[in-house]
C-alpha cells in the first residue's frame, strides 16, 4: 500500500492544499477541515483504497484504521505544508470504526441473506428474553414450594405471559420475515399462524376420529413440526408472492386480490412444502447439537467455544440466532433450556484474558490505554470493544484469545451448563444461567480468562507488530 499516493489522492478530492485548513489524526481518522465542504463527493472519496469510511461533520473524517492513519497523516501533512496535529480517540470509536469497516467487507450473498435472518430476530429479544426468565424462575419457584404458589391469580398471570410469548412466536417471527423481506407484516403474520398449535384449527379437526391426511407427507397435519423455521421460510415465501403478485395483478383490483392470492397460494406451499422441510431441517440442526454436545463432550465444547469469535469476524455467527430462539423454547426438545449459549459466552471471557495479557506485557501506551478501557466491559460481557479496537486488528491476540476461549467451553460443558434466556453475556450471564448453577458458570468463565490470559503471554504479544498498527 502507496501512503503517499493515498494522501495524494485523498488531498486532490477535497480541493488541493489550498482549500485545506487544518489537518490532524487520531487513533483511526485523519480529520481534515476545509474552506469548502462543497466540493466534496463522498462517494468518491469512500473508493480510495484504504478509506473504510467517511464521516461528513465540521471536520472530514477519513477513517482509515491504526497504524495506517499515521503513515498517511504524515503524506498528507507534507503535501498541505500544514503541521500535523491530533485528536483524541476513545475505545468505543476505534471499535465501532473498525466494525463498520469489518462489517462492510462481508458482501457475500450468504452473509447478506444472515443479516437479514438477524433482522428477524433481534427485534423479538426483549420478549423472549423476558419470557425465558419468567419461566426459568417460575420453574425453580414451582419446585422449591411444590407448586404452593398454582392457581394463585397474580402468579398464574406471569406464568402465563412467560408462556405467551413461545406459543405465538411464529406468528411475530413471520411478520417480522416478510417486512425484512420486502412484503406485508400482516401477511407474514398470517403465513406464521400455520405454525400455531391451536385445537381449533380447521386443519386439525377430526373426520369420523381420523385426522385430515395431508398430501406429500400421507399423515395428519402437525403444525409445530416446522417450528420457528417453518413460520420463517413461509414469512419468505409470502413476502416474495406478494411482489410478484403485485407486478401482474392490475392496479385497480390490485388491494383486494393481491393479499388474496398472496395467502392462498403461500398458504398451500406452506402446508405441502414449507412445514416438511421446515420440520426436516429443525431435525437436522438437533440432531447436530446434540452429537457435538453429547457425543463430542469436551472436545466439541473446545470447538464451539474457541470457533465462535472467527464466526462473528465473518458475520455467519447471524445463523445461530434462530437457533438459540428454538433452544429457549419451552415446548422444544431441550424443554426450554440453552445448553449451547454457555459455550459460545466463553468467547468473550478469553478476549478478557488476551486483553490482561496485553495490557500487562506490552509497553506501547496506545495499547495499554485500549485494553485498560476495554476489560470491564468485556467482563459485563459487552466484548466488541477489545475485539474491534486491538485483538482483532492485532491478528496474533484475536487467535489467542479463542484458544483460550476453548477451555472455558470445555468447562461449560462438563458443568453441562444451560441459560433459560438470552440477551446478556459476561457477568451478566448470570442473570440467565439455569438456577443453581452459578458458581459453575463462574469457573468456566474463569477457565476462559485464564486460558486466553495464558496462550495471549506465551504467543500472542508481539510487540513489533503492536507498534506497526498502532505507532510507538
């Protein structure tokens, strides 16, 4: 990479030295001001090779990363004749720079179609969050009081919004698919309900006490089989009926027959195609977990745990989000409880111990100051701090720092540790551990500590390349 070159280019879109005031750098930015900010074309100046973003305020800022905005900073500052200053840089803004930058090199079809499968979900969080607690506490309460508390209003009235939540998600998880991708809320509502377990519905009575027989399939209609997935395939589908519906369907009738046509074909495909596959591919990701956690044991805990950090460096850790909805679920096959979270929490409990590692060992200042003011948040279990603004950037540490991870996961699943919620990490994660569990947790999390503390020492810090990233 050409830094002078860089600069040159950077300095003649924004006007020539003439037209610069003022130029200095911070951790990640090189902030220039102007006598004129009309000349600017921010689109062009994002296409300058090594620019990860523009920020258009009193100042440009161009966002080029650590290390590298020094060495540019020094070209451009020759070129203007002005003297180079700087600018103070938190954590939390080399951290989020970094990320979107990160973030805006994951174009693959396969990460872009996992963020919208994020998009999905994430907004159900709170509920399910809430939901998840409710009936983990309920469930400790039932068994400490042998059911004391069973049929009392106010009690059964919680309960009941723990249960609400699960036995209608289909339906928000529907909406939400066919919003994200591009139709009617409603109607993916709609195409969701299939997934409903409900008596009354049509599909589920009885002719003569012999259930209706569903074609493809030859047996009685069972909507939970598909699940999550189903609701969530069916909310797709209905989304993209509803486009194409829109586009033939002429414009005078098109209020009252696109809906129409929307959820009668969708309605069909869901019943024929959507819900068998749907149900196949729930049974196939058990059916996976289970033989990593269980036939894996330790061994798949290691793997899961020192693996999750590259997938969330690649955006594909987006495809567990689903996942960990249908673990939470009370009616599913783990009754409710998370046996894989525990495992993917001790990720962050390494970054921790590779940030401890750093912070201790090496002398460069900048560092010291980014993992001092990363390390509590990482411990609350707030970890993009200290993967995006050093261990990441850094290379060596972010391997590190998931070695180490691995031993916390080997502990989560020896402890056979689950979460009936989701939502939180670090020591937070305490709040959703299963009850009774927590001094077993905190071990493991330990583990991670220590582990990513100790690998990170030995062969993570090296401080040559620690001052080519962020200066000496």
């Amino acid at each position: 990479m050409n830094y002078s070159e860089i600069a040159k280019e950077l300095l003649d879109k924004v006007g020539g030295k003439d037209n610069v005031l003022s130029n200095a750098t911070c951790m990640t930015r090189l902030r220039v001001t102007l006598k004129d900010n009309s000349i600017l074309d921010e689109e062009s100046l994002k296409k300058v090779e090594g620019v990860m973003g523009v920020v258009l305020s009193d100042t440009i800022q161009f966002v080029l990363g650590p290390g590298k905005v020094n060495k540019v900073g020094e070209e451009f500052s020759k070129l203007t004749g002005l003297k180079l200053g700087s600018v103070k840089e938190d954590v939390e803004e080399i951290a989020k720079d970094n990320k979107k930058a990160n973030k805006s090199k994951q174009n693959h079809p396969v990460q872009v179609f996992l963020r919208h499968i994020a998009n999905i979900f994430v907004p159900l969080l709170p509920g399910i969050i809430a939901a998840g607690m409710i009936n983990g506490i309920c469930n400790v309460i039932n068994v400490y009081t042998k059911g004391a508390l069973t049929g009392t209003w106010w009690y059964e009235c919680i309960r009941t919004m723990g249960w609400a939540l699960f036995a209608y998600l289909p339906i928000f998880v529907g909406f939400n698919a066919a919003r994200e991708f591009g139709g009617s809320g409603i109607l993916g509502g709609i195409a969701g309900a299939m997934s409903i377990n409900n008596a009354a519905m049509p599909l589920l009575m009885k002719i003569n006490d012999a259930p209706i027989v569903i074609p493809i399939v030859n047996k009685g209609f069972n909507p939970a089989a598909g699940g999550l997935l189903a609701a969530l395939f069916a909310g797709i589908c209905f989304a993209f009926l509803e486009k194409q519906f829109k586009k033939i369907v002429p414009d005078v009738v098109t209020t009252f027959f696109t809906p129409l046509l929307t959820v009668i074909v969708g309605g069909l495909l869901a019943l024929l195609i959507l819900q068998p596959f749907g149900s196949f591919v729930s049974a196939g990701i058990f059916s996976i977990l289970t033989f990593v956690y269980e036939k894996m044991g330790v061994l798949g805990g290691y793997i899961l745990s020192a693996g999750f950090l590259p997938l969330v460096s690649v955006g594909l850790h987006q495809a567990l989000t689903p996942i960990h909805v249908m673990l939470n679920d009370p009616t599913g096959p783990t009754a409710g409880i998370n046996y894989l979270l525990p495992i993917l929490m001790m990720a962050g409990g390494g970054q921790v111990g590779a940030g401890l590692a750093l912070y201790f060992k090496t002398k460069n200042k900048k560092v010291k100051q980014l993992t001092r003011d990363s390390i509590p948040v990482g411990v609350l279990g707030i970890g993009e701090p200290m993967m995006y603004a050093v261990t990441l950037p850094l290379g060596k540490p972010f391997i590190t720092a998931c070695l180490g991870a691995g031993f916390g996961g080997v502990l989560a699943s020896l402890f056979k540790l689950g979460t009936v919620s989701q939502g939180v990490s670090g020591l937070f994660g305490l709040l959703i551990v299963q009850p009774g569990n927590w001094i077993f947790y905190v071990i493991a999390m330990l583990g991670a500590y220590i582990g990513g503390f100790v690998i990170t020492w030995f062969f993570g810090v090296d401080e040559e390349r620690i001052n080519e990233v962020y200066g000496e």
